[in-house]
C-alpha cells in the first residue's frame, strides 16, 4: 500500500460530503472510513496536523476505478456506491442535498454502464432490511430498472440519467411506510391508505424544498402512479399529460415490486414477473423493452438444468434461452465444492425451469460468481 500524507489532497474534501478515501494514521490505523463526513475545517486541520494518510490508490476517481477494474471487483464497488446513495437519501434535509445525490448517482450510472448483467443481477437479489432500508432498496432497484430500460430505448444520456434519478427518488416520502407494509400481515390503515395516496404530492414537496427545480423530474415524480387510461392517482392523468419519465417510472416500479417479497406473499420467479408484465401491458413499447432487457433468465436468477443441476445465472448469454450459469449443486442436489460454468447452449445443460432461491443452500459470494462471468 502506497500511501501519501493528508495534507497533499486536501482541496478534494468537501465538508460536508463523504469523504473520497479512507484516511489512516501514521501508523496505517484506519481513521476515518470512505464516505464519513467532515462538518467543520477544524475536524480536517486536526486530521492533517497529526500526520494523516491516504492510500494513492484510493485517489483514483470513482470514474477511473469503475472503468479499471476487473469484473469481480466491481461488486465491492457497488456496494460502496449504493450505500453512499442511500446515505444521501437518509439526508434530504441536508443543505447540499441536490449536489451530493448528483454525486452519488455518478458512479451508480457508471456501474449500470459498465456492467448491466452485474446491476440485473443486483435488482434480483433480495435481502433488504426492514423498515427504511426496504424503501431504499426498492427504489435503488426501481432506479437501475428505469436506467436499464431507457438505454435499451435509446434515451439521450441526461435523459436515462434523469429516469434513474425520478425512480429513485420518487417514494422518497414513504421509504419506511414501504418497509412496514411489506412486513405488515394486515391490510393497510385507513392512515396508512391515505399515506399511500398522498405520497407523490410528498415527495414533490421534499425534494422541492432539497433544491430540486429540474421541472421534468418533478412532473414525473408527482405522476408516477398515473396510469395511461387515467385510472391512476393523484389526479387520474392520461397518456397525453403524464409524460415518458413517469410512464418509464411506473413499470419499473411494477416490474420491481413483483420481484420483492412481502410477508404475505413470495417473490414471483423472474420469468413469470416478465409474463405478466408483458400480458398486463401488451404492444406498449416501454415494456416490450423492459422484457427484452431482463429476458426469461436473468442474471441473479436461480434455474434448474434439463441434467437436474441448479445454479444461478451470472450472464446473459448469446440468446434469452442461454444464459451463462454457475452450477453450484450436482445433478442429485449435492453442493459443488465451488461454482462451475456450465454453457447452457448445449443441450445437455440447457435450462429446465427457473427455481426459488430457496431451492439451493448454497451461497457463494458475488465476487466469486461475477468471476465465472
């Protein structure tokens, strides 16, 4: 580890901002962790004045580290960012909202860019936590869906990043309403109802009063849940006045939520999820692209082969029907002594079905899949 003193790079800390690096002690002790946050000049002059250090690597920006690294590496940064995302998110309040959500989405966008069967594979996964951390990650999963999806149509690149950010942002009221609903075994409250209904008007106010004046992604947050034949709320808009950002907004977070389990219910399997997307949306273009973009086996989705193994699918392959797979049990349900790539083109591996996640024990880090990939 090479590293350099504090003092050098002090101008790219922003108070704050989270912090770019991690910072260490003379004796290479970590300090302060990648994402803290510095409030006052005086925190960092002290951290400066008692000899701290930074690893050069770590100076690279997050643009340079995405785009260098080698796949597998690219699941510890997708952590690192979307948990800066969700950081922000906690903090509307937070003066500089609008400039640190920007920041943050950044690498989000990059990551999406670099490796869409990694950010598929991350809208697969489940495993939130109750409450607000339900919330953030349903949105995360929205944004990187409506991402996907207006790349796939070809979206200007402010305009795909603009879809992730509405997404995003746009149940930003009720993220940890989300989370009690999902664990909630009841029906909603009338209060909880009303919570619901009013939750687009919210989360316009908020991110309003963040700092947010882009007018587009505002519209598309207030009609998010408007429907094309005007059944929708709040106001009951039609096609001609809801636009494509939250036309984009709504099947994203429709697609997502079938994917999510609730207590009272299981995730439905990923090829089914697109079926029914596809026959409740027939011939509209937004999710013909969605359909095509996720496929009937897509990455993060675990199936079972014609020669009775099952694994989980790490790619995308040369046709819908042949993903890439990482076996991880034998034909008679043994665990394999580690993951093996199998070519689903050839009949022998070909697909049988898609299975739940609860069909295998076995769990093997994302970084080790990616690697198959």
């Amino acid at each position: 580890m090479q590293l350099a003193a504090l003092a050098t790079v002090k101008n790219r800390i922003v108070l704050g901002r989270p912090l770019p690096f991690n910072v260490r002690s003379a004796d290479h002790t970590l300090l302060l962790a990648r994402g803290h946050r510095l409030e006052s000049a005086e925190q960092l002059q002290a951290l400066v004045a008692r000899g701290a250090l930074v690893d050069v690597a770590e100076l690279l920006s997050a643009r340079e580290q995405i785009r260098h690294a080698p796949r597998a590496q690219l699941a510890a940064l997708w952590r690192e960012h979307s948990a800066q995302v969700g950081q922000v998110m906690r903090q509307t309040d937070h003066p500089s909202f609008r400039a640190a959500l920007d920041e943050a989405a950044a690498p989000m966008l990059q990551l999406v860019e670099r490796d869409p069967d990694l950010a598929i594979f991350q809208v697969m996964r489940e495993g939130a936590n109750p409450d607000t951390d339900y919330g953030l990650g349903r949105s995360l999963h929205c944004a990187v869906t409506s991402l996907l999806v207006a790349q796939r149509l070809a979206w200007a690149p402010e305009d795909a990043a603009r879809a992730f950010k509405v997404a995003l942002t746009m149940n930003l009221s009720m993220l940890e309403l989300q989370g009690q609903l999902a664990r909630q075994r009841t029906p909603p409250t009338p209060e909880q109802r009303s919570d619901l209904r009013t939750h687009p008007m919210r989360s316009v106010i908020m991110l309003e009063m963040a700092g947010v004046n882009d007018a587009d992604w505002l519209h598309a947050v207030l009609h998010h849940h408007e429907c094309d034949d005007g059944s929708g709320y709040p106001s009951g808009a039609t096609t001609s006045t809801i636009g494509d950002l939250a036309a984009l907004a709504r099947r994203a977070d429709l697609y997502t939520a079938k994917l999510a389990s609730r207590s009272t219910r299981d995730a439905l399997h990923a090829d089914l999820a697109g079926r029914q997307m596809f026959m409740q949306d027939p011939g509209h273009p937004m999710t013909a692209a969605l359909v095509r973009e996720f496929g009937i086996y897509p990455p993060g989705c675990h199936v079972r082969l014609v020669s009775g193994e099952v694994g989980i699918v790490v790619a995308r392959g040369p046709t819908i029907t042949t993903p890439i797979v990482a076996c991880l049990t034998n034909p008679r349900g043994a665990p394999l002594p580690a993951p093996l790539r199998v070519d689903t083109s050839d009949r022998k591996h070909a697909v049988e079905a898609v299975v739940g996640e609860g069909s295998v024990n076995v769990r093997p880090s994302l970084e080790t899949l990616l690697a198959l990939g």
